[in-house]
C-alpha cells in the first residue's frame, strides 16, 4: 500500500544580522499596532515584528516630535512645530507644546 508524501516545509527566512551597535538608528510609531519601531537611518519603510505592518519613513531632515495622548495614553509621533495632534486611536486632540 502506498504511503503518501507529506509537502516539503517552507523553508525558514535567511537570517538577516541586527546592525552593529554602533550603527545610527532612528525610531518611529508602527503605523498598526503603536508600538515603538527602530530602524537603521536611510530605510524608507519599516515592517512590525510584532503585527508585520509596513511602516513609512519619514523623508530625512523632518523633525519629528513625541507625545502622550491624554486620552488613551498612546505614544504619538508628529511633525515637529504642529500645534496639535489628533490621536489615531481615541481621536483626541492634543496640544503638541514645545519645551
């Protein structure tokens, strides 16, 4: 009696190195589920590990600035020199005040 044959497993993603320690990193917002994402400067995009959302990079030379939502409390990241900012989550409007 035959034996069927079970499909070959996908083959496992190369192993991509983290950059050395002392490579520039920058950070942003992932644009799905709001965490904190490093990325090494000059990268155009960005992909979660967590939700594997894909992420834009701001274009090199804005200032961005950060905040906390007063309303739920999420990390916002905007364009430095807003006045305020509108939470994607709990569409608060927040003040952005420059210290």
């Amino acid at each position: 009696m035959p034996v069927p044959l079970a499909p070959y497993p996908t083959p496992p993603a190369p192993y991509t190195p983290p950059p050395p320690a002392n490579a520039a990193q920058s950070q942003l917002v992932c644009s799905g589920c709001r965490n904190l994402l490093l990325y090494p400067v000059g990268a155009t995009s960005v992909c979660c590990a967590v939700c594997n959302a894909v992420t834009a990079v701001p274009p090199p030379g804005t200032e961005m600035a950060q905040l906390v939502c007063g309303g739920c409390h999420t990390l916002l990241m905007y364009i430095r020199g807003a006045t305020s900012v509108q939470c994607s989550c709990c569409h608060t409007v927040n003040l952005a005040l420059e210290g």
